[in-house]
C-alpha cells in the first residue's frame, strides 16, 4: 500500500467518519472513493499539475457542494426507503 493509498483513504475516513455503514460496507466505500481520488490526482500530475496543486485540488472537489459526507447520507437515506 502506498503513501498515496493510505492519505487519500484517511482524507475519505475522515469525512465520513459520522455516517453510519454497515460493517464491510465502510471499508468498500473508502476504498471505491480513494481508488477514483487516486485516479484523478494522477491524471492530474499526467497534466503536468504541481503535487501540492493536484491534491488540493482534488480535495476540493471531494469537498464541492455539502461534501461526500452529506452525499452518503443522503444516498443512505434513499437506499433505505
């Protein structure tokens, strides 16, 4: 596992740390989510973006609109009904 894998996967923990998931589906969430940030900060370096720039930058956009916390509680809420 690389450094990259374990900071991307303690940023999506961190956001999500206060929606409830069940068991093994936490660990499948986190890891799907940093899988697709990994993705973008690396096609963002491809373009030639400074380090810092493309994990802020990715952040930010984890970060976009209420943020992946409130997304996943609301898709909770309607796998729910």
């Amino acid at each position: 596992m690389s450094a990259d894998d374990v900071f991307w996967k303690q940023e999506v923990r961190r956001r999500t740390h206060s929606v409830p998931m069940p068991g093994g589906q936490e660990a499948d969430v986190v890891e799907e989510i940093a899988q697709d940030l990994e993705a973008r900060y690396e096609a963002l370096l491809q373009q030639g973006v400074d380090e810092v720039v493309a994990r802020e930058q990715v952040l930010a956009d984890l970060d976009a609109g209420r943020g992946l916390n409130h997304h996943l509680t609301r898709l909770q809420a309607q796998l729910r009904s």
